[in-house]
C-alpha cells in the first residue's frame, strides 16, 4: 500500500465519520424529512460518499466515529454542517438535538467550558441562513 492510498484512506474515513454524525442528527428525531434528504444527498457528493456508503451509513450511523479535524478552520465548517442539519428539519429545534449537537462539538474538539456558548453562537448563525464563510468568520470572532 502506498503513501497516498493510506492518505486517501484516512481521508474518506474522516469524509464518512462526518457525515455519519450528520445522519445521526437526521435521526434525532426518527425520521429523515425531504429537507434532510436533500442535504444529506448533497453533502454525499461533496464527501465523496459513494451510494453503497451512503446506504450502509444510513442504516448504521453509529459504524464511523467522529474524527476532529486538526485545523479550527475544518472543525468550524464540520459544526456549520451539522447545525444545518439540525436546522432542515423546519427550524425545530429540540433539546435532544441541542444537546447531541453539543456532544458533537466536543467530538470535534472544542472545550466543555464554552460548547454551550459555541452552539448557541452556531444555530443562531445558521439561524440567519449566513454562508460558510460568514459563518467562519463570526465564529472566529465571537469573543469581540
């Protein structure tokens, strides 16, 4: 095996642990609605997540860990990603999904002592249906 086949590798296994904590928070509620379907299939082709992948995290969510990205820039685009998903479905916003999101922002790395802030900062963001950039951005800056 080559260098670049184990790079791959652990590439699309961070790609399938990403989107498989976004199929949990679909999940969250027990159903997959058409908006989420639609994220899902579109964040499907950006993760390169071939069909049968798609299938088999769908009816596994739990197979793939969450694995943090080293960069703060990832891990921000990674917690934009997943407060989308817990937006598709019609803006409800439950405590079970407030709190697996929180969960899933301390999987990506970021610190008990402010996730709470940090996710509250996210929906209300995505909330504003701001882009990634913006989103970046105001997350980066917060504490101003």
């Amino acid at each position: 095996m080559s260098i670049s086949d184990l790079f791959d590798s652990g590439f699309r296994n961070r790609n399938k642990g990403h989107f498989s904590a976004i199929v949990r928070v679909a999940l969250s509620d027990g159903i997959i609605g058409p908006e989420e379907k639609y994220f899902l299939d579109k964040l499907a082709i950006k993760l390169e997540i071939s069909q049968a992948e798609y299938e088999e995290i769908l009816e596994n969510p739990l197979k793939y860990p969450v694995n943090p990205p080293l960069l703060h820039t990832h891990r921000l685009e990674r917690l934009y990603d997943l407060s989308r998903m817990v937006y598709a479905d019609e803006h409800v916003l439950g405590e079970k999904e407030h709190e697996l999101l929180k969960k899933f922002a301390l999987a990506l790395g970021f610190t008990a002592g402010n996730v709470g802030y940090i996710v509250d900062k996210a929906l209300k963001l995505v909330d504003m249906n701001v882009d990634l950039d913006t989103f970046t951005y105001e997350m980066q800056h917060m504490n101003r």
